[in-house]
C-alpha cells in the first residue's frame, strides 16, 4: 500500500479526475510532508493543553506517542522563514516561540518563580540547583543580573514585578537592616551578642552586626547614616562593654542593688555578668574616665568587701 500510494501522489497531475475526486474524498493526503507536520503540530496542541504553553524543551518526546516534539520544534524554527503562510498562522494562533533563546529564559522565569513561592524571595545562591529537576537555577540568576542592562525592558519589568535582587548583596544588607530595626524596637539598643539569631526570620543577625563594623570605613554613607541613626554602636570592645552595662542595669532592676557575686549569670540570657562586673574592678584605674563616670553614676559598687 505505502508503494501504492506513493505512486498516487507521484501521478496526481495526470491521474484520471474520478480518481483523484474519490481519494480527496476519502481524506487522501497528497503531501508526505504535510502528514509529518500535522502530527508535529497535533502533539504540540496536545502540550500546550497540558503545559499552558508552547515552550518545548529540546529534548522533549511526548509521552503518549514517544514524538520527538522537541526535535519538531526546532525545526519549525529553523524553516520559519521558508514555511507555508498558513502554518505559520497557525502555530502564532497557538503561541509558538520561534525564538529558542526566548524558551530557556522562560524556563527559567518558572523555576525563579517556583522559588519565590517556596522561600518568598528571589535571593537564590549562586549555586543552587532545582531540587527536583536538578536546573541550575542559581546560574540563570547571575546571568540576569549580568545582563540587566541590556536585556529586554519586558523581562526587565517581569522580573522587578516579582522581586527581584539585582543587586544580591544590597538585598541581604536590607534584610539585615529590618532584622535590627526589629531587635532595637524589642530591646531599645543595638548591643547585639553575636550569636544572635532572629527568632522570627532565623536571620544570623549578630554575625550580621559584626561585619557591619569591619568595612565602616568603605561603606556607603547612606548606610551609615541609617546605623548612626538607629544607634548603631561601631566598636565591638565598647559594644560588649555596653552590653554588660545593660545586664547591670536589668540586676539592679531585679534585686535593688549593683552587688553582683563573682560567678552571677543573668537567668533569662546565661550572660556572665559576675565576670563582667569582676573586670570593671580590676580596670578600675585604667578604664575611660566616661565610664567610670557612668558607673559611678549608677552607684557601682568598687570594692565589694
């Protein structure tokens, strides 16, 4: 039969008309190519009802048929220039992407948007792979922010709608940034300990704190200025004496007095302050006379016996 046919069609010029009026009636198809399209173009319909889309991987096969639909693609796209005006109307009608380019971007849009759902930002590690399909979801990331100035405004504009870090280290400054204003309002300062962690991000926002105070000399001014104004305490020494002084203020609070014992631990935090207390006696005569001032100010007491 297929020899059979091939004839037909080899003959459809000269054949008798009655002939050809019964196999065109009978849905006869005289192009073999056409027949390869249509089934191209049938398992295309079939992803777009499954998928939303026409963005088919390279090496897609349709999983009813085993059709390299994939492969069809790209050939589309190769022969877009060259092809019926009717199949292109048709494949535009169903919202093919004819440039393959414009596929892997798409791809990964949806896994940066699957990200954002299951961690509710779009800071991604450089390195981070889709844990499903193993994508290289980090890589596609920097290459955004590599191309930002000259990528599309329309991918530009997606990706700002869905919050995107062009800038991941300024995103992490910010979070940083909310963490401490979060802890200022809780606490009244930014005597941060450094193992501090926040209870309601899990932000590590006492390391955090100490980085803020290694590059102060080369950080922007704005971001200073936004420290400075929240009370931002530079120097880490004068951060862990602050920090004890805040511990003695919450004893007295407590017991009346500024007794500390030697081996005093504050309850709530295991904070040590007895050794604290220890070391402002032994510094006695050595310390900045601003805090002694201070101290004495409260009432410290100097010499316990």
């Amino acid at each position: 039969l297929g020899q059979w046919v091939n004839n037909q069609r080899q003959a459809q010029d000269t054949m008798p008309p009655d002939r050809r009026q019964r196999l065109d009636a009978l849905g006869f198809v005289w192009d073999p190519f056409a027949v390869q399209w249509e089934e191209g173009f049938r398992s295309l319909e079939r992803y777009r009802q499954d998928k939303g889309d026409c963005r088919v991987p390279g090496d897609y096969c349709d999983p009813t048929s085993g059709y390299r639909l994939g492969s069809w693609v790209n050939n589309q796209r190769q022969a877009q220039d060259t092809m019926p005006p009717d199949r292109r109307q048709r494949l535009d009608a169903l919202g093919f992407v004819w440039d393959p380019f414009a596929v892997q971007w798409e791809e990964g849009f949806r896994f940066l948007e699957h990200y954002r759902q299951e961690n509710g930002d779009c800071r991604v590690p450089r390195d981070y792979c889709d844990p499903t399909s193993g994508y290289r979801l980090g890589s596609w990331v920097n290459h955004q922010r590599r191309d930002q100035d000259t990528m599309l405004p329309e991918r530009h504009q997606r990706l700002d709608a869905l919050g995107f870090a062009w800038d991941p280290f300024g995103a992490s400054w910010e979070e940083g940034f909310l963490s401490l204003e979060r802890y200022h309002k809780e606490n009244g300062d930014c005597l941060v300990p450094l193992t501090y962690r926040d209870p309601m991000s899990g932000f590590l926002l006492g390391q955090w704190v100490s980085v803020q105070r290694r590059p102060q000399m080369t950080m922007p001014p704005e971001r200073r200025e936004r420290l400075d104004a929240l009370g931002f305490v530079w120097d880490p020494l004068a951060a862990q004496w602050e920090i004890g002084l805040h511990f003695l203020q919450i004893f007295c609070q407590r017991e009346g007095h500024y007794r500390v014992p030697g081996t005093y631990r504050d309850p709530a935090s295991g904070y040590r302050l007895g050794s604290w207390v220890n070391h402002q006696r032994r510094d006695r005569d050595t310390m900045p006379p601003e805090r002694r001032a201070r101290l004495d100010a409260l009432g410290f007491v100097w010499k316990v016996r």
